[in-house]
C-alpha cells in the first residue's frame, strides 16, 4: 500500500477533509432516515382513506346492475359513503366504550385490591415459625372518623356551597315571581286620560284606559269618541295620529305604565300624571318639583305638519327617554 509522503501540513489537511466526508455521510444516513418514516406514516394514512373509499367502491359496484342515470348514481353513491361513515363511526363508538369498560374494571380491580390489602391485620407472631396457621387474623372495627367543622370565624361566602346556591336560586324566582305579579296588578289599573282634540283649539275630551296600554290603543278610544263630533276624524286612521303631553310627541309603541314606572317628565310637566290641576301653592318652594299637569293633545299628522312653524306646535318634540327635562318651561 501506498503511503502519503508529503508535509505535515497536507496530511492534517487531509484527515480534517477525511473527518468532514464522514460526518457528511452520517447526515446523509440520518436524512434518508427521516424521509423514510415520514414516506412510511403519510402511506398509512392514505391506506385509511383508500380503504374507506375502496370499500365504497365495492358496494358500489356490486349493488349497481344495468344502466343507471348520473342522478341515480350519485345518489346511491353519497348514500353509501353515508352509510359507510355511520358504520365507522358506530366501530368508534363501540372501540371507545370498550377502553371505558376496560379502565372501569382495572379501577374496580384496583380498589378491591386495596380494600383487601387494608382489611389485613399482621401479628408480631407471625415470624416464629409457627405455619399451621394460614388465615390473617381479623382487622380490628376501625373507628368512625369524625367530620371536620370550619371555624365560625372565618368566612367561606367565596367558597361554593351548593345548599346556599340553591336557597338564593329559589329566594330569586320567588321574588321575580312576586315583582311579575305586582307589575300585572299595576298594569291592570285603569286611569282617566285627560286630552283635547287640537285643530287650532281645544275640545277637551276624557277617555279611561289601564295602565298596559300603549299609546297606540289610546287613540284608537280617543278617535272612536271624537269621529261623530269632527268630520275630518271619520276617514281618518290612528296611525294618522299623534298624541302631545307636555309639549313631547308620544311614541305609539309607548305604554302608559312605561312613563310612571320610569317617572318620566316633559318640557312643560310631568308625563306620569294624565289628569289635568294646577299647582296651588301660596309660595313657590325650589326645593320642590311642581305639580302642575296639562291636557295631552290629539292631532292630525298633516295638522301638524302644515303648523309645526307657529306655536304652539313649534315647542313640540319627539319623546327621547334618555333626555332629561329638570327644569320646566311654559314659554
């Protein structure tokens, strides 16, 4: 064999490239390696899926006989592979309730194994000898455990306790059943609405509705007691209508009950107050709202929109509930 004959720099030179071809070969190994077990586990998951549709396939083919349209062919198709997925998912199902069943019986055979290990009893005699006797002696009656109390001087609201949860769930329902039962009693009660057919003047009117209606029924009343007294009224139609209290114009959908809940006020007095007084006090106190209350008014739409320019319907407003009126105004 030959032998490398040259300097001492080349030959460290040629064993470093020597130790790098090696290492590079290692890598190689390693690579091909991996693309391997990839290449292997991609081929079993499209084993899965061919043999999902390859038994398809098969019922397929073994139920179609003839000629069959594109329709029909479709159809059984998507019925097989429904079909198909319901078997598997069925096998799932009965695969998983086996495992459960298989970790309920280790977990039973697991407490029944330390329940037998506890109920031992070993006697320091045991070791002497003596082996005609192969029965452990029976375990001593344990004592009753006695249950822990919490002290009374801490507190556990934070905790969870189901009986607490419980008693406020049902002191709850008994209350939202009571305030529902009020508010239907409430709602029920009749009030004596005030009005004036407004045209230009006043023809001052009164008609009883309870406390649920909305505005929308209140008219309705209203234009059934004004028709035979105002021609124009006859044809006309409540939504052809609008209703005025304190200078706000009242949204149909609005029920009187929502107003003397919310205790809603208007520019020029409140709207909870449907009768119609003045205030009669000697002395104006500030602290003190007043008590004054005016007749709502019932309008045609196109009366008012032909006079929305002059006064008083140039004061009128549509009703926003989110705004507040503190101070009244008349002028």
């Amino acid at each position: 064999m030959a032998q490398y004959k040259g300097t001492m720099h080349e030959a460290g030179r040629a064993l470093h490239l020597l130790k790098k071809r090696e290492q590079q070969k290692e890598q190689m190994e390693v690579l091909k390696q991996r693309i391997a077990e990839e290449t292997i586990s991609k081929s079993k998951v499209d084993k899965k899926f061919s043999a999902h549709y390859d038994a398809v396939e098969a019922e397929l083919k073994s139920s179609t006989v003839g000629l069959v349209t594109l329709n029909d062919m479709k159809a059984r198709q998507e019925a097989l592979v429904r079909e198909r997925e319901m078997q598997l998912a069925q096998r799932a199902r009965r695969e998983r309730q086996r495992q459960q069943l298989e970790a309920q019986r280790e977990r039973e055979r697991k407490r029944q194994q330390r329940r037998q290990i506890c109920g031992l009893s070993f006697s320091p005699d045991d070791g002497d000898g003596d082996g005609d006797r192969d029965a452990a002696e029976p375990a001593a009656p344990a004592r009753p455990r006695r249950p822990l109390g919490k002290d009374p001087a801490v507190d556990t609201s934070f905790l969870p306790d189901r009986e607490r949860e419980e008693e406020e769930r049902r002191l709850r329902e008994e209350l939202r059943r009571e305030w529902e039962a009020r508010r239907e009693r409430v709602m029920r009660e009749e009030v004596e609405v005030t009005f004036s057919y407004w045209d230009g003047c006043g023809h001052r009117r009164a008609a009883r509705i309870h406390k649920g209606g909305t505005v929308q029924q209140f008219l309705k009343r209203a234009l059934q007691a004004l028709r035979p007294d105002f021609r124009e009224l006859r044809a006309a139609g409540v939504e052809q209508l609008l209703f005025v209290k304190e200078d706000l114009i009242l949204p149909h959908c609005h029920t009187f009950y929502d107003l003397i809940v919310a205790q809603a006020r208007g520019k020029s007095g409140p709207l909870f107050t449907f009768d119609v007084h003045d205030d009669v006090r000697l002395r104006s106190d500030a602290t003190r709202e007043k008590d004054e209350s005016h007749a709502g008014k019932v309008v045609l739409r196109s009366w008012y929109e032909k006079n929305k320019h002059i006064f008083p319907a140039s004061r009128w407003e549509p009703y926003d509930p989110e705004k507040r009126w503190d101070r009244y105004t008349v002028r």
